[in-house]
C-alpha cells in the first residue's frame, strides 16, 4: 500500500509510475487526494470544537463557583451540542478513512526508476544468461513421457484422487522432489537465511499485508468456513511474522528461507503450455524472504539474485534473468527478475523463480518498522525470491538431462538423490 503522503506531495510521481505500470484507473488518485484534504478539513473542525467544549468546560466550573448557575445551565447545553457535533464529525471522518482505505489499497506499488517500459512479457529485458543448452537426440522426450516412462509422476492418480493439477509423484519421483528440497534449503541455511517451517494456511489479514488480498483474491483456494486461506508462496506466512512489529536495528536484515507447498487455482490454464508440470494448481517450492532498511534493499535484491543463480549454475542448466517491463511486474512489487530455465525437448524457456523488492508496500500494509537514529518509527523494506519452485525444475532436469541409459542426476544433487542416475 503507497503512503498517503506519497498522493499529497508527488501525485505527478504517482501518476508516471501507474502509466508506466498501465495501471488504468487513475481517477482514483484524484479521487483519494480530494477524499484526504476533506478528511483533514474535517479533522481541523473536529479539533476546533473539541477545544470550545475543553474551554466551556472550564466556563461551567467557574461560573458554578461564582453561583451562576443559570449562566452554568446554558454553558451546558452549548456543550452537550458542541459533542453531538463531535459525534457527527468522528462518524463521517471515520468513513472518510475506511473510503480512502478502500481506494488506496487498489492501486499497485509504483515501479524502480529502471523497469523498463512494455505491456507484454516479450518486453521483458534480457539481463544475462548462463549454461550451456543441451544438445539431445531426435527422439528426445518432453517431461510428461519421460515421467511415465520411469514411473517418476502420475498424472491421472492426482486427478483421481483430487483434480486435474494435483500430480502425485511415486518411487525416484518423490525421493527427485525430495532431494531438490533438502538441497535448496541447505544453500540458503549456509547462505545466512534461517529455516522456517510455517502454516499452510493464512488468515485474511495476512493475505491482505503481503497484497494477495484484494489483488489476486480469485487465484487462491479459500476455506470459507473458517476464513482461511491455503498459501500461493511461502512468503505470505514468513513476512507476516513480523506484522505491526518494531524491529531493532540489529536485528537486521532479517533473512528467513522455508519449505512449503503452495496452491494456486490458476483459473483457465489450459493448452499445450501447461502440459505436465509445466502449471499445476499445487507444487513445492522453497522461498527466501528478507525484511531490511530501505537504504539497504536493492544491494540485497541484487545479493538475492545471485543466491539463486548460484543454484541454477550449480544445477547446470542453462538459463536466463529478465527484468520485467511494467506491463508484466506484479501488483506489489517494485523490481522483478525472474529467471527462467531452457526446456531442451519443449524447446522453450519456462519460468522457474521470481525475486523481487517490495519496498515498503507490503511494510505499510503489515506494519513493520524499525527506529531511526531520531528514535522516529519508518517502514522497512521486503524482498522475496524462488529458491526455487520445483515442477519446471524438474521437467527441464529431465528433459535435458535424458540419454538412451537414462537420466543423469547433477553431481550436486547426487548425494541428496543417492544415485547418479535414473533407469
């Protein structure tokens, strides 16, 4: 949520950053500024009169003392009408606030001055790219045969059991999930992020402080008895631990690294590019999360990348870092890159990791701060990255990694896995 002084002093500056988003509604900025001077028009009134009942107050004891009790009487009726007045002011002030609540907090996070301009994914800017693309023989398999034929997923089970999207990985596939896990937590363990083993369900006021509420209300699976609501990512939890905490200086940065699965309705999917595991309503993903000052995020946005890099490099698969246009970046987020990894026999690059700096927009929504110097509380920032989400690492660790013996584990994953190949 962008601070209210933010409309007030730069609302060109808002503006610029919504178009660059084409983020359609601006009416709403005129809107929420024309809803705040009222708001403080009407405080400034409401603080006037609070101060004329504070000094009839004083005229009712005096003129009580002096035996002026009539006099007293109408000094009391004047008060009596100056707190109906109070009343009124409060109410309509109140609805102001939740008024200008409810229109701030549809408008997304402004963009880094660096995002570059673009509606579409294909605007995304190439940063760099690592690996070495594989070069796989003519009958080379796509993820989803290769799955079946080493009996490592089953597709069908999933969709008995719960739904299309619910795979159900058996044998070398499950102990493949697992060993992908306990390896990317034990690269950010060593990397300073503390492990965190967080529910799976949320309620909404975490939903809303990480911006899944109201944005993408409709992507979530919502257990509506209880009002909860199953996580998209890891991150809703971890960052909401510190909602409307005040952090000590030393404390920071904060570095927190988790396992979970996480769920997503993914609402009309479909066609060839979502075949196998290429988008699925449930997965396994492990997420780094760090929570540090504002002067300090992006020299951690650009640390959180190379984190991830690193795995991918370590995994040895060729890949690619976008920073993403302002058409594609999300709601909340100030600056993305995503990284996505070559899919030898789909011949196709697919998204396998997001990490993104926040700033202080889901620091306003949640409240976490930290003293300055002055002993004046200020937002910190939040950034959170895929570290990594595993079904299109493994359908591109298959299929680039297949040979007419089987597949080739990475020797880092060799000793998670305990086998150097899959037959």
């Amino acid at each position: 949520m962008l601070p209210i002084q933010l409309f007030r002093q730069n609302k060109e500056l808002v503006l610029q950053g919504l178009a660059k988003k084409n983020f359609r509604e601006t009416e709403l900025v005129d809107k929420i500024i024309a809803s705040d001077e009222r708001r403080r028009e009407l405080q400034v009134e409401h603080d006037n009169v609070a101060a004329l009942v504070n000094s009839a107050s004083k005229q009712i004891g005096q003129l009580m003392a002096k035996g002026e009790k009539e006099a007293a009487e109408k000094q009391k009726k004047q008060v009596a009408s100056y707190k109906t007045q109070i009343k009124e002011l409060v109410q309509t002030i109140a609805e102001l606030e939740q008024q200008i609540h409810n229109d701030i907090v549809r408008i997304p996070n402004l963009p880094h001055e660096s995002v570059p301009l673009g509606k579409t994914p294909e605007e995304n800017e190439v940063v760099r790219s690592g690996g070495t693309m594989p070069q796989l023989a003519e009958q080379k398999l796509p993820h989803w045969e290769l799955m079946e034929k080493y009996k490592l997923m089953d597709l069908a089970l999933g969709n008995k059991i719960t739904g299309s999207g619910f795979p159900v990985f058996t044998g070398q596939g499950a102990r493949l999930q697992r060993a992908l896990i306990q390896y990317f937590l034990d690269h950010n363990v060593n990397a300073g992020y503390t492990e965190i083993c967080p529910p799976f369900m949320v309620n909404e006021d975490s939903a809303y402080g990480t911006g899944q509420l109201p944005d993408k209300e409709g992507q979530m699976y919502h257990v509506t008895a209880d009002g909860l609501y199953l996580i998209p990512t890891s991150e809703v939890p971890l960052t909401n631990i510190y909602r409307d905490e005040i952090i000590a200086d030393s404390d920071l940065p904060i570095k927190m690294t988790a396992y979970s699965p996480c769920f997503r309705r993914e609402a009309g999917s479909y066609g060839k590019d979502v075949r196998g595991l290429n988008r699925v309503h449930q997965f396994d993903k492990v997420e780094v999360v760090q929570i540090t000052k504002a002067t300090d995020s992006y020299q951690t946005l650009e640390e959180m990348v190379a984190h991830v890099e690193q795995l991918l490099q370590a995994l040895e698969l060729p890949y690619r870092i976008l920073r993403l246009c302002g058409g594609d970046i999300s709601f909340t987020a100030a600056l993305t890159y995503d990284f996505e990894v070559y899919s030898a026999a789909q011949e196709r690059w697919l998204e396998v990791s997001s990490v993104s700096n926040f700033e202080n927009f889901q620091a306003n929504r949640m409240k976490i701060r930290h003293r300055d110097e002055n002993g004046k509380t200020q937002l910190l920032h939040t950034l959170n990255g895929s570290s990594l989400a595993l079904p299109r690492i493994i359908a591109c660790l298959l299929e680039n990694n297949q040979t007419t013996e089987g597949i080739n584990i990475p020797a880092v994953l060799q000793p998670y896995f305990g086998k150097d190949i899959i037959k």
